[in-house]
C-alpha cells in the first residue's frame, strides 16, 4: 500500500439476531414441574371449556325453540359430521406441534418457522379438500349419521352452509395449536373467547330472532358458526404475527420435504381421529337402529349429554395440550426423564380434577339435564348417561393425557390402532348388542361406551410406561 492509496474500510459483518428461549419453554425445560404443567394447563383448561360452547352454546339457544327435539338431533348429527373434518384439522396441528415443540426445545428456530410456513400450506389445501364431499354430499351424510324426515333436511343445512368456512377453521385450529406447542397458552385463550363471545351474541341475534329479526332456528346457527370461524382466522393471523413463530408467514412456498415430515406425523394421527369420529358417527347409527319411539329421544339425549360432559373432558383435553409441549420440548433439549415426569403429573392432575367433575354426575344428574330440556323421555337418558358414563371419566383423563403426550414425541401411530381396537373392534359390536339384540336401548349403549374408554385408558397408559417413544426421530 502506498502513501496516495486511499484507506480500506473494515468489512461490515452482517450478524443475524440471537434467538433465545421464550420464558414458556425456559419453564417447560427448566422450571419446576409441577408449576410448568399448570403454568400450560390452566389457561388451556379455560380456552377448552369456552371452545366447547361452539356447541353448548347452540344447543342451549336451540332448547328456546319450540320443536327443541328435533333441532336438537339436527345440531347434533350436523356437529357430528363436522367432528370428522374438525379431526383431520387436529391431526394435521399434531404433526405441526410435535415439530415445533421439538425444535424450540433443541433452540433450532429456523426449522420451527418452516414447519409453521408449511402448516399455512396444508391448511388451505385440506380445508377445500374436506370442504368438498361435506358441501356437495351434506344430505346422505347426515342420512349415514342417522337423521331421517324433517331432521334430515336441517342436518344437511347445517353441514353445507358451515363446510363452506372451513379453510378459516383450519387456520385458527393450527395456528393456534403451533403456538400452544411452543408455550403460548394465554394468546389463543384470548383468541378463542373473542371467537365464542361473538358466537353467542350471534346465535342468541339469528336463532331466537328477537326484535326485528326473523326466528332462523338451526339455520341461524349455521350462520352464527360460519362468521365466528372467520373472524377466529383473523384473530390467528395477527397473534401469529407477534409470536415466536412469526417467520413462519415468511415461508409461504411450498415444499414438499417439510410437508412430507409434517404429515408423516400427521397422517396417523388423522386416521385415528377419523376413525373416531366415524365411531362416534356409527355408534349414533346404533341409536337409530333403535325402535322408532325410542330414536328421537335416545339422538337429542346423547347430544345433550355430550354437551354437559364437556365439561368433566375438556380439563382432559387442556392437559393434553399441555403434555405435547411438556414432551416435545423437554425431547428437543435432550431430557427424556423430565419429559416423562411432566406426563405423568400432567395426567395425574387430569385424573383429579375429571374425577371431582364426574361426582357431580352422579350427585346432580337432573339438574343438569333439567338445564337443557324438561321432556321426561329424554331427562331419564340423560341421567342414566350421565351416571354410567362417570365411572369411565378417571380413565378418559388417562387415555386424553397420555395421547398428547405421545403427540409431542411424535409417536401417532400407537394411539391409532388403540382407537380402531376400542372404539371399533369392541365398542360398536357391543353396543349393538347390549341395545339392540338384548333389548336394553340406549342405556346398553352407553354401558359399552363406558367400558370401552375404561380399556383405552388402560392400554394407553401401558404402552406410554413402555418408553419407546423417547427414541422416535421426528
């Protein structure tokens, strides 16, 4: 270099920000248990209780009206057809959980925003696929399920009219899902609560029609649904934004490596809950086999029933939320033993709190039916539910738990084939048998429904003491 060169500036070393663990997974990886599993639980337990007033929410609005029976088996077959699309959403948010939890766990941020990138994808491309047969085919469906006459025609109403919003449902159920994995449990709290609260003024406007507007019954519903999915895609998107996923709107493109390990995981877990929402669909079925007087009574009993154990199965479904992350991150970071504990105790508290829920069934069974209808035919099922099925709730907790723990390990397929053995294998046969060929009706039915989530629970939590899904790569 001469004395007339001129000086050489430094190199400028472009550095990307550090990213460091979220204070939810510094919990779930390094704090007490006992606390990160409540820190998960209990706002997820408040998040699951109000998304279940999607339908408890309608069903009480719909027991206003005055042919409430029948209203009453519409919603609930039209839920239950829906129930197999909303499954393949959750299955689709399972693969997207495990391998965020897993990523943030191990600090690989990058690859946790191209699995949220990839979700976005697969949210669009399964909604219109299982929006289709939904829309087009709504009327034999609801037939398939077990309606009949004028419950028949608003049955398929209700399906069409909602199937056609169910891209926005995809998003809000994985996006929000995404973020529960990587510890986020007070956002989509907030989320969802906005969602139910303008669910609710909606159908209080169009079911009951009060004022100036007209009575739309089941209809009503359907619109009332369809415009809170749509608002809940928007209210994901901006939480979305100003989460630590946010890079994941960055990764648009598809690519089929990443979708491919996202559906690997996923592809199981949406067989088994297809699997259990067609159970769920022929055991309604096993109903309609039922002498004619009886059918009504026995459909608009189990979708009221169902409704008044939510609220005994939804802390279950919180804590199995909470037990994906607790799993997949503590993995990610290389400590299988603590992600173990936090299973455990997770399911222990399940245990708890379902079981406390159920004494109310047994303790207060009319009134709880008396809330939702006063036919005498259909309170007397409504008890006898509600009584068998509390015996069965300890195990429920275990069977829900234990299958969101092995989500976060990204072990699905073992919950699968523990479906298709109790539900379909022993539960309809035995249903069929104690209800229809002895003659027990609907009571018989729910005696098989209550043995068969007994014998889940109890396999489920056999196979988890096993211990093979600490080593399942994902």
């Amino acid at each position: 270099m001469t004395n007339h060169d001129p000086p050489v500036e430094p190199s400028e070393t472009i550095v990307a920000p550090v990213r460091v663990r979220s204070d939810a997974s510094e919990m779930i990886i390094e704090g007490h248990i006992w606390r990160a599993v409540w820190f998960l639980a209990w706002p997820t337990a408040i998040n699951t209780l109000l998304f279940s007033a999607y339908g408890l929410v309608n069903v009480l609005f719909v027991g206003m009206l005055r042919d409430a029976t029948r209203a009453f088996a519409a919603i609930g077959i039209g839920s239950q057809a829906l129930m197999i699309q909303f499954s393949i959403a959750i299955a689709l948010s399972a693969g997207t959980s495990a391998l965020v939890a897993r990523f943030l766990g191990a600090e690989e941020y990058e690859n946790a925003d191209k699995a949220m990138g990839q979700t976005l994808n697969l949210s669009v491309v399964a909604g219109a696929l299982t929006a289709a047969p939904l829309i087009v085919l709504a009327a034999p469906i609801a037939h398939s399920i077990g309606a009949s006459g004028p419950s028949l025609t608003l049955a398929a109403d209700y399906i069409a009219l909602i199937s056609w919003f169910s891209i926005p449902q995809f998003f809000l159920v994985t996006i929000t899902s995404a973020l529960r994995a990587a510890g986020d449990v007070r956002g989509p709290l907030v989320v969802n609560t906005a969602v139910i609260a303008i669910n609710a003024f909606l159908d209080w406007l169009l079911i009951l029609g009060p004022g100036p507007f007209p009575q739309m019954g089941v209809h009503g519903a359907a619109i009332a649904t369809s415009i809170s999915r749509v608002a809940g895609m928007g209210f994901s998107f901006l939480l979305l934004r100003r989460s630590v996923l946010k890079g994941g709107l960055q990764h648009w493109n598809f690519d089929w490596n990443w979708s491919r390990r996202i559906l690997n995981i996923a592809w199981p877990a949406a067989i088994q809950n297809l699997l259990w929402s067609t159970a769920a669909a022929a055991f309604r079925g096993v109903l309609g086999a039922l002498p004619a007087k009886q059918v009504n009574p026995a459909q608009a009993a189990l979708t009221v029933s169902i409704s008044i154990e939510s609220v005994a199965f939804m802390p279950g479904i919180a804590y199995s939320i909470a037990a994906t992350p607790l799993v997949g991150q503590n993995l990610g970071a290389g400590k299988p033993e603590r992600a173990e504990h936090s299973a455990w105790v997770a399911t222990g508290q399940a245990v708890f709190i379902m079981s406390a829920v159920a004494l109310l069934f047994v303790l207060l069974p009319e009134q709880l039916a008396g809330i939702f209808t006063q036919e005498a035919a259909v309170v007397t099922l409504i008890v006898s539910y509600l009584r068998i099925m509390a015996i069965s709730e300890p195990f429920l907790a275990c069977a829900m738990v234990l299958r969101g723990a092995l989500q976060g390990a990204g072990d699905t397929r073992t919950p699968a084939l523990i479906t298709v053995g109790t539900f379909w294998v022993f539960r309809l046969p035995l249903a069929y048998l104690l209800a229809v060929t002895l003659g027990h009706g609907a009571v018989g039915a729910w005696l098989a429904m209550s043995i068969t989530t007994c014998l889940s629970g109890i396999l489920m939590a056999g196979w988890f003491k096993l211990g093979k899904w600490r080593t399942i790569q994902v």
